[in-house]
C-alpha cells in the first residue's frame, strides 16, 4: 500500500495546470488545455523528456545528372530532449526545452522558451477575474502557433504526437521572439492573435532589415457527442520585411530521412534537411494553412492546406508554393494502444530556379503503444519528385524504402 501511494503520488505530483502531457495522453491535444480549476499549491518543477531512435533501409535515385551519396540499412543518430515546465503561481507556468541531441546539432542547445498566464491572481487577487476564464497569453523565444499541422509533428525526439517517422514536405515550424493572446469560448469556437519580430537568430545588429510578423488563428473545436469531434481552424503569419524568413527551413533538429537525394559530399549535420523542401520565400511572405480534424471512435482524418506567397530580396516577382496532405489512422486496441494509417503529401511550387515543381510523398505507418510513454511505429514511405531542371539533383528523383522508430517520452 504504501509503494501504491507513492507510486500515486509521484504520477500525481507530475501533472500541471493548463499542461499538454507528453505522453500518450496529449495525443490529438492542441492547444494547452485551459483548465478552469487551478490546483497551484506552491512552486513545482516538472523534469521531462524524451529519446528518439531511427533504423533507416532507404533507397533514392535520380537521373545522374548530379551523383548521389550511397547509403544503406543502418541507426541513425539517436535524439533526444529535456524538458523543464515550472509552475510559478495560480495559472502560471513556464517551459523551457533543451534538445540534447540532435541531427544538425549534436551538442545540447536550447529550442526555446515561453511564459503562460492564465491567471493575474500574482498580480492582485481577482483582477480580470471573468476574463482570465476565457484569455491566456503566452510570451518568449517560442514556437509559433502558424497552423495545426505543428501539433502533430515530431519536434526533435518528441515524436509521440506523430503517428509516422516524417513531418510534412513543406514543413512549417519557427521560433520566434513575440507573444500570443488566445480567447477561447464555452461554445467551441476560439481565436489567437500574435506578434513577433520575426527573427530566428536574435541579434541588436541591421536594426532596419526586420520588422513584425503577425499571426491569427481562428477555430472552432468541439466534441459533438461521445463519440465524435470537429475541429477546424484557419491560420496566417506574414511578414512585410525581413533579412530572412525561417519559415520552412527553421527546424534545426533536421529531417528523419537522412542523406536521401543529397550529393556525395553531403554529410548528416550539415545537409540536415534532406526529403524536405523549402520554397525559399526569404522576404515578405504571407501563409495561411487550413486544418480539419475528425476523430470518431477509433477513426480519424487530419489534413492539410497551406498557400504561401512571397519573394527573396533579389526576386522582381512574388511566387507562391501549395502544400496539400492528408492523414487517415484507425486506433484500436485496449485504450487505443494500437493504430495503423496512410498520408499522402503534395507540394507544387514556383520553385526559386524558374521550373513549375510538384513532389508527391505516400506514406503507410503502423504504431503500438508497449506503455503511455513507450512507442513503436514502423513506416513505408515513397517520395517522387516532378518538374526539376535537367541539371538539378532532383531531376527524376526518388526515394522510398521502411523506417523503424523507437520514441520514449515522459
């Protein structure tokens, strides 16, 4: 009895107000849930992490206009993460992650922070009282809320929101210095407004090369009976002027399918962005992505559509990129321990060489939870690439094979 009540009390001593789990609980969890009931009891540390392990048998091949590196079955780099969520007061916490390993950076260096207030009891007792039941504000160095898609990608070693190994093509994800206002309403619907600086490396220097990137989100997400839920949100984020924009290319943990459709003097660190793609939209780029989400019992379907427009400094014209994807999985099992789904991705782009491209990925996963913290997923993936100069590397380009991967996250 007495192990049972520690045991109890350590799981218990471990959960935060207005916190998204990192287990399997926080699984088709956006947003940070806003509780209405606060528990804070005085200052708590919560110490958390993950670690992430890959086996790759990829194959990729192209016309032979441009050599390809030669790889073959093997472990990648094995990643991970730390996670520290510290509940300083009623209704505020901060997070703070520390990627301790990762595929661009072996070296532990920080993601990012933010501060979450839902609560200005610190401030005086009962101040906005009817307000903060409905408001949260999240200000740092943190993650945008740019569409949902960012939900549900692996960010570094956290990959347990993912049910497969790869995050999208055109994968959208940048850290930023600013701040957020979410309002959320009984009825379903909710919105979030937010402002950053629009830089990725922050620095005092060219003070006149960046300005403000804006972001919005509006959204309606609501379990409609027992059994089935509805969520649909419409994102933006633009920039009028920056030295250069991270949107697409911002992720320094790199991609899982390592050293596909690279060149033979390509190593894992440096090309660390291999099956992805980026459409070079350095300056004054404006995106909006749109996310359905369907979940009823063990079915769900997530997709993807994003429209993005700008240019490079040295570009006269504005180009545009539009990302299409879409996800079905089928949970089952004891508490849904198990599930098996399909995604198929495709971007077609005014690419920055002058060719009209398109690149289509299929993507057939499987997963088992062995426990809330512990998963298995094992993915087929084929990626084809259509429209690439003669001369480009992607000319008739393709890669395809299985990946296994291991994901411990607690």
């Amino acid at each position: 009895m007495l192990l049972f009540s520690l045991s109890a009390w350590t799981q218990n001593n471990r959960q935060l107000d207005n916190f998204r789990s990192p287990d399997k609980d926080g699984i088709n969890v956006f947003e940070a849930p806003k509780d209405t009931i606060l528990t804070f009891d005085g200052l708590k540390v919560r110490v958390g992490g993950s670690s992430t392990l890959q086996f790759q048998a990829l194959d990729h091949e192209n016309s032979g206009a441009v050599e390809l590196i030669e790889i073959g079955d093997n472990f990648n780099l094995a990643t991970a993460n730390l996670d520290l969520d510290v509940a300083l007061a009623k209704g505020v916490r901060m997070h703070l992650r520390t990627y301790l390993s990762s595929r661009h950076h072996p070296e532990p260096y920080v993601k990012g922070g933010y501060f979450q207030i839902d609560n200005l009891d610190f401030i005086s007792p009962g101040l906005l009282g009817e307000a903060m039941k409905h408001l949260t504000v999240k200000i740092g160095h943190m993650e945008n809320n740019y569409g949902d898609a960012h939900f549900r990608r692996s960010d570094n070693s956290q990959a347990i929101y993912n049910p497969f190994v790869g995050n999208l093509i055109m994968d959208a994800f940048t850290t930023e210095v600013g701040g957020e206002v979410y309002y959320r309403s009984h009825t379903g619907w909710f919105g979030m407004f937010g402002l950053s600086n629009g830089k990725l490396n922050q620095a005092v220097t060219n003070p006149g090369a960046t300005g403000l990137s804006v972001l919005g989100k509006l959204g309606y997400d609501k379990q409609i009976t027992d059994d089935f839920r509805f969520r649909l949100t419409g994102s933006v984020y633009t920039t009028g002027k920056s030295g250069r924009v991270y949107l697409y290319s911002a992720d320094r943990t790199g991609s899982r399918y390592y050293l596909v459709m690279e060149d033979v003097d390509a190593s894992a660190t440096s090309n660390f962005r291999s099956g992805r793609y980026d459409p070079g939209m350095r300056n004054e780029i404006t995106a909006f992505m749109f996310n359905p989400f369907l979940k009823y019992k063990g079915l769900e379907f997530f997709g993807t559509v994003e429209l993005a427009s700008g240019k490079a400094d040295a570009e006269p014209d504005t180009r545009s990129a539009t990302q299409i994807a879409g996800e079905l999985i089928y949970r089952f099992g004891r508490n849904e321990n198990f599930y098996v789904g399909t995604r198929y991705n495709t971007v077609s782009s005014d690419d920055p060489s002058g060719a009209d491209i398109n690149i289509d990925r299929f993507q057939l996963g499987a997963g088992a939870f062995l426990t809330k913290n512990i998963l298995t997923k094992l993915e087929y993936v084929n990626q084809q690439y259509d429209g690439f100069d003669t001369t480009s590397i992607f000319n008739e380009g393709a890669f395809k094979g299985v990946m296994l991967e291991a994901v411990i996250s607690f």
